[in-house]
C-alpha cells in the first residue's frame, strides 16, 4: 500500500510539472507577452518599446529559464538600468542590497504579483479559494445525499415504476448543463417580471421583489438560503444525474446478489435487507464516482459564479485566463490540476480500503 | 396588428391540457406511491387449471396513468395539426408549427419507412422497439431536420437572422413586426433579442451550428481514440504506460481553463490551433488506410487500386479542411493551392472544431483502451492470432466490431457531451464570433438582461436542453436493445 501511494505521488508530481509547463509556454507564447505589454504599458507602444519592456522583465528569456525562475530553482533575473537602478525578479529597485534574495519561486512559496488585481497572487487564490470552498461545500452537501438516496431508491427495486421515474430525473439532469438550468432557474424564480416572483409578489407572499436573488455576490459575506441556494441547486442538479445513475447501477447489481436472495428466502424485512446488507457493499462504486466528479464540480462553478457573479475561485480563472495574468493564472491551474490529481489518489486509495476483498488480501 | 397569445384562438383547449397534465402527474406520483406498497393482487384458480390474476390496485392506477398520458399527448397533436391548418391563428404555438411543417413531413416519412423496414435494419431497427429510444430518436431527428433545413436551404426562418428591425429591441414573444411590408412574416414569434432581431430564426440557424459540428467533431474524437487506444490496449508494455500518461494529463485539465487556452485571439494568431489541426484530422486517413490495409493485402491487384482511391478522396478533403487561402498555418506552412482548394472553414469554427475534439478523444482513448484489453483476452482473437492474422487486422477487424455496442451508446452520449461543450464555449464567449446564432453564444447575449427579459436567454437552453435530453434518451435505447442482442 505504501508503495502504491508513493508511486501515484510521483506520478502525480510529473503530471502537475508537465501541466504546469504546458500552461506556463502557453502564456508565455509572444502574443500574449505583447499584449500584456501594451495593456500594462500603453497600447500605442512601438515594437522596440514592446521588445525593451519585455526584456527588462525577463519575458524574452529561454522558456526553460523562465520556468525555473517561476518554480524557484533557477536564480531570478536581475537587470540593470543605464540610470545605473537595479531591479529583478525577487526585489524593487529601492529594496537594500542585503535583502536581496536570488531565487524567488514557488518553492520558495512567492506566486508572484497579479497584473490584473494589483496584489500578490498568493493571497487573492486563497481568498477566492475560501470563497469557492464555501460554495462546494453546500454543493457537496446537498448533491452526495440527495443523489445517493434517488440512486438507492431506483436501484432497489429495478424495473419499477419508481425507478423508471427517477431514472428518467438523473437523465434529465445530466442533459441539462449548468448554463441551461442557471438560466432557466433565474427566469423562473429570480425574475422580477416573469415565472413565480410576481404571482407571489402579489399575493403578498414573499417582501422583497423576487423569490430567490438573482446574483450570488451578496452571498460572498453573508450568505443565506435566499441568495446560496440557487447556485448551490445549480451546480449540484448537473453532478447529481450522473453519481445517481452510478449508484442506481452498483445498487441494482447487489441487490441480485446470493447473500441478499438468502437474506429475503430468511425472511428479512425489506427495509432491512436495503439498509443493513445491501447499502454498504453498494455504496463502494459510488465513492470513487463522487471523488472523480470533484474535478467536473470545477468547470460548474466557473460557470456558476460567472452567471451569479459569485466572485470565487471560477470567476478569478476567467479573469486571469480572459486578461492573460500569468502568474495568477499558473497559480489558478496549479490549484486545479492539485485538486484533480488529489481526487484520484483519495478516489483510488478509498476504493482500496473501503473494498474489503481488495484490503485483505 | 395585435400580439399573438401563446395559443391563440385555441386558449380554451389549454384549460383542458393543464387538467389532464396535473391528473398525470397526480396519477404518477400515486402510482409511485402504490409500487412502495407491496401488491396484494388475488390470485384465483378456474375451472379448466388456469390461473387468473386481476392487476391489483397498483395495476389499475397503471391503466389510468397510461390513459392520461394519451390523452396529453393527443392534446399536443391536435395544438400541432390546429397550428398547421391555422397557422398565426391558433396563437404562437401554431404559428411555429406551420413554420415547421417541413420537419413534421421528414419526421414521419423517417418514422414510418424505418418501422416498416425495422426488422431488416439491425440494431438501428431495433430502436423503434423501445419507446425511450424513439422519443429520443424523434427529438434529435426533428433538430437534425430543423439545422439542415434552416441552416442550408433557408426554409423555416422568418427573418433574416442578422439583420435588425427598428422597434424590435427586448420585444415579447408574439409581438407584431413594426413597420411591416405584405411580402414580411409578420410577428417576431419568440420576441427581439436585445439587438432587436428575431430570436425564433436565431434558434433555428443557431441549431445549424451545433447539428454541423458536434457529430462531425465526435467523429475526429473517435478516430483518434480508435486509432490509439486500439495498440494502447492491444500491446500493452510502454506504448500503453505513455499513450495512457498523455490521455491522462490532457484529462485532468479544467476543461475551461483548457478553452481559455487554446481560443484566445492571441493563441490564434501564433497558429497553434492549426497545427493541432493538422495533427488531429490526419487520423481518419490513418484509421481508413490501415483498416483497408490490413484487410486487402493479400490481394495487391484489389488493395493498392482501393487504397489509391479511398486516401486521395480523404487525402483532398483533409488538405481542403486544413488550408485556407494556400496556407495551413497562416504565413507559415503551405497547404493546398486555391485553386484546388475545395471548401474554407470559418477560423473560429476551426479553433472550436479543434478545441472540442482534443478535450473528447482522451476520453474515447480510454474507453477503446480498456475494451481492448478486456476483449484481446477472448477465444477468437485467439484463433486469429494461431491463423497467423496481422495485429491490425486483429484490432480492427476482430476487436472493434466485437465493441461496437457501448462504443455506439457511448457515441450518442458524446454527441451531446459536445454540444455541451460548444455550448459551453459560446457561453464564454470563445472561439465563433459574438454574432454567431449558436445557442450558447445567444445565452451568453441574452443572460446579461435575464432578469427583465429572459426570453432571448431560454429559448436556446431550451433548444439545447431538449437535444442533449434526445441524445440521451437515444443513447439510453441503444443501450437497452443492444443489451438484448
């Protein structure tokens, strides 16, 4: 076992180098460089100016270089002024001689300074990240439980007219993505002209103008039922479908199962044979799934907090990816592919021990 | 001129369709309840030995709940056939329903030439035995109709997509056009998006969009899958430990962070997407190649003819598909001369096209790679391998028609995936252009007024909803009957 998790983490290690190397040479491709140059100087810059700019920061060294200097095994740039001013990757031109580190990176836990937020890339991730972490956290809440009960209620007796019911749910939400039922959710309950709000409104139901609220960014300090929910509700409809298809199967297939048919032959009350056997063995599929769908949770959030204007983690991907902030979006991607690689392993070493044939022998 | 109501002079009728519709789902619900009850159906013994059993109580609630379900769905027939004989008379439901007439015709031509025929088409035959495959087969059916239709040859649109009507802007569903002329439809049926054009005819072009690229773009995913996972799963040792890393590292991606990426203006212009272009749509002529190769190569007088044939035909369509204006990368790499030069792809459409079939094919890698390795394990391989077969020929004239079930199923749910996807990248606003019709560029447009009108935003996601729900309806048959072989 120990062996198999060091394995993975190597694996694992390589993977979020080459990944991070691919999205450091992406956004490190000239184009980018000189648009960042011109939206950080001024868009009338000449070529020469753009080129000296950018040579003065150390953009136009060799990729190889550049990305040790962003790991921090590499000694930053340090470039020297005709003024006689000297300033590099890891100091200001007034910081003293003695402070002056050479290496600056993140292994020595420096993300660099964001172009777009003005502020260290360090610090906005992890703000945004708590914020985010928040909204999965509702989302895990509310998706695992719901989805495994409609998973075991369909598996249990397959073929029924239940289980047709809730089959035929799970295949509706996993065809409708997140940007289809955001909106839909938003005309229906959070609008002030059209679906529920008015008619309640009306009657005198509900104070404010709307039901729900259709933006999430009051959510950000407080959040409530009224302004959470509806992002919460979004994101967790899509996953759900597809963990409760997945435990309608594993549920199915263990209810066939010998042990369970002697158990009834015994005469077990039903509600026994689901809760006390069956429930156990049948949940061991579904948890890698829930693991694996994590990654998936990602691209819903970045889409739900575009379309709630929920200002966590997704919406600061689409903001560092739209204005080509490198440096935060390395950070960005470094966080999504960790979470991703940390899902797998806990996914593969949960199937380990949750599996008792498998932990046993 | 007065605005049309959603149903017109029919709107009595609607009485009776929300009473039917509410004892539905009244009825489902009850029955779900009742299936958590055990049955007590009596059970009683004739005369003659045989024995006879009533439906129980569960078993009447069944009747009545398919009774109901009937008697809706011949509500929706007679609002679709009224709108066809009546047109804008019978409110905005008609007026759609004689838009589409066209569709209604193919739709049933298609449907009752494969029933009839369904028992000598094989597993597509099968399909008109499951009633969720034929829903599902019927809703993407009418979207494939509707995108060619509207998309190639005009017909079903009302106005011109593009063009804006004065007046028009953020207008309500039904709202009569402003300042029409006789020759002009006259009502903006599902209302002005807020560039004050008709979002009914952005619907029908956008679905054009989405019909043209999802399946052709899950085909290219396919053929990369195919064409790697076979070996990878096949021969296993390194090929499969490095095939399988890159599937890997491409997979744990953020697929959006993944979009930001490569359809960025800037990553256009460096070329990247084309030589990724390049790359990609080169594997059908390897797959078709080697499937014919490995099959006629003992008879060299047959092979090498077919295989001049088939590769230039495919080899013409991919230089077409790759160069545009004499180049395959912009000022960089020649391509095919104009003059021989088939047909041009839009750019965006060809930086989405791309990004979306690099996203699916890890995936198609992965479950190709993991069927090849569970059926190289079986008895005909075997046999194969002791006649002394090719492995290519093994792979792909023993392993892969063996595997053709869940890929198929898994073709349909890819279809939608990818729709998804396209859907996803117009959201953000990436790759096509902001004019475009496509569905998920029209929900980004229409998402920032949704509050105050958001009829321009849900006629898409409900387009979009509707076909992705279709493929998976299709995919959830094919999986069923494909079981039963």
């Amino acid at each position: 076992m120990g062996i198999f998790i060091l394995r993975r983490l190597g694996v694992m290690l390589l993977t979020a180098l080459c990944l991070t190397f691919i999205v450091f040479w992406l956004t490190n491709l000239y184009p980018n460089l000189e648009k960042l140059a011109k939206t950080q100087g001024n868009f009338r810059m000449s070529d020469e100016a753009v080129t000296s700019y950018l040579d003065d920061r150390g953009y136009l060294q060799p990729l190889p270089v550049k990305f040790g200097q962003w790991l921090g095994v590499m000694p930053g740039w340090v470039t020297e002024k005709e003024d006689g001013t000297t300033f590099g990757r890891c100091f200001d031109a007034d910081t003293p001689e003695a402070d002056r580190r050479t290496r600056c990176g993140v292994i020595q836990g420096d993300w660099g300074f964001s172009t777009v937020f003005k502020d260290e890339v360090g610090s906005t991730v992890a703000t945004r990240l708590a914020l985010t972490g928040k909204l999965m956290l509702c989302v895990l809440l509310l998706m695992v439980p719901s989805a495994l009960i409609v998973g075991v209620l369909a598996g249990m007796r397959e073929g029924s007219k239940l289980d047709r019911s809730l089959s035929t749910f799970s295949i509706a939400t996993t065809a409708t993505p997140e940007y289809v039922s955001g909106v839909i959710f938003i005309a229906v309950l959070a609008s002030s002209k059209f679906g529920l709000s008015p008619i309640l409104a009306d009657l005198g139901w509900i104070d404010g103008k709307t039901l729900f609220l259709g933006s999430a960014t009051s959510a950000m300090k407080d959040a409530n039922f009224w302004n959470f929910f509806l992002p919460v509700l979004t994101i967790s409809l899509y996953g759900m479908g597809y963990i409760a298809r997945m435990t309608r199967a594993s549920m199915a297939e263990v209810m066939t199962a010998q042990y369970i048919r002697t158990a009834r032959l015994k005469g077990v009350k039903f509600s026994d044979i689901v809760l006390k056997h069956a429930l156990r063995n049948a949940l061991i599929a579904p948890f890698t799934v829930i693991m694996l769908q994590i990654p998936w949770l990602l691209n819903g959030v970045v889409i739900v907090e575009t379309l709630f204007n929920y200002k966590g983690f997704g919406w600061l991907l689409v903001q560092a990816a739209g204005n080509n902030d490198i440096e935060l979006l390395l950070a960005v991607s470094v966080v999504s592919v960790a979470v991703v690689l940390v899902t797998q392993l806990i996914s593969d070493i949960g199937y380990v021990y949750l599996n008792p044939r498998i932990r046993i022998s | 001129m007065e605005p049309l109501t959603w149903t017109g002079s029919l709107s009595g009728l609607n009485y009776i369709f929300y009473f039917v519709v509410g004892l539905l789902i009244l009825s489902i619900a009850i029955s779900i309840l009742a299936s958590l009850v055990p049955s007590t159906d009596s059970r009683a013994v004739s005369a003659d030995g045989t024995l006879a059993a009533d439906k129980g109580v569960s078993g009447f609630i069944n009747m009545i709940t398919g009774y109901l379900f009937l008697a809706a769905l011949a509500l929706v027939l007679v609002y679709l056939i009224a709108g066809i004989v009546m047109g804008s008379g019978a409110g905005i439901f008609g007026a759609m329903s004689r838009q589409f007439l066209p569709v209604w015709i193919a739709l049933i031509v298609t449907f009752s030439v494969s029933i009839t025929y369904k028992r000598k088409l094989g597993l597509y035959g099968k399909l008109f035995d499951s009633t969720v495959g034929m829903i599902g087969f019927g809703i993407v059916m009418f979207w494939v109709f509707t995108g060619i239709m509207g998309g190639v040859f005009d017909m079903l649109v009302t106005h011109d997509s593009l063009s804006q009507t004065s007046g028009m802007k953020n207008k309500l569903p039904g709202t009569p056009l402003r300042g029409a002329e006789d020759g002009d439809f006259q009502w903006f049926l599902l209302g002005g998006d807020n560039l004050a054009r008709d979002v009914f005819s952005r619907l029908i072009k956008g679905s054009w969009v989405v019909v043209q690229i999802a399946p052709m773009a899950t085909i290219f995913a396919f053929m990369v899958g195919i064409t790697l996972g076979l070996p990878a799963g096949y021969y296993g040792g390194k090929l499969d430990t490095g095939l399988s890393f890159l599937a890997n590292l491409i997979l744990a991606f953020p697929v959006i962070l993944l979009f930001y990426l490569l359809v960025t203006p800037e990553i256009v212009l460096t070329g990247i997407p084309n030589y990724m272009a390049i790359f990609l749509f080169v594997f059908p002529l390897i797959f078709v190649g080697i499937l014919l190769n490995s099959r006629f190569h003992t008879q060299p007088s047959l092979r090498t003819p077919l295989l001049i044939g088939v590769l230039g035909v495919l080899g013409w369509l991919y230089l077409s598909l790759i160069s545009t204006g004499g180049y395959a990368v912009p000022d960089k790499v020649w391509g095919l001369p104009e003059f021989l030069d088939g047909f041009d792809i839009d750019d965006g459409v060809l930086v989405v096209f791309v990004a979306v079939v690099f996203v699916n094919s890890p995936t198609v890698f992965r479950i190709v790679r993991g069927l090849a390795l569970d059926i190289k394990t079986r008895d005909y391989v075997a046999a194969a391998q002791t006649r002394g077969e090719g492995p290519w020929y093994i792979m792909l004239w023993e392993i892969l028609p063996n595997a053709r079930g869940p890929l198929i199923v898994d073709f349909c749910l890819r279809i939608g995936y990818t729709t998804i996807l396209l859907g996803t990248l117009g959201f953000f606003g990436l790759g096509l252009e902001s004019e475009s019709p496509d569905w998920g560029s029209t929900i980004n447009a229409g998402r920032r007024l949704l509050a105050l009108y958001p009829h321009a935003a849900i006629a898409p996601a409900l387009a979009l909803l509707s076909l992705v729900l279709g493929l998976n309806l299709l995919a959830d048959g094919l999986r069923e009957e494909s079981l039963r072989d």
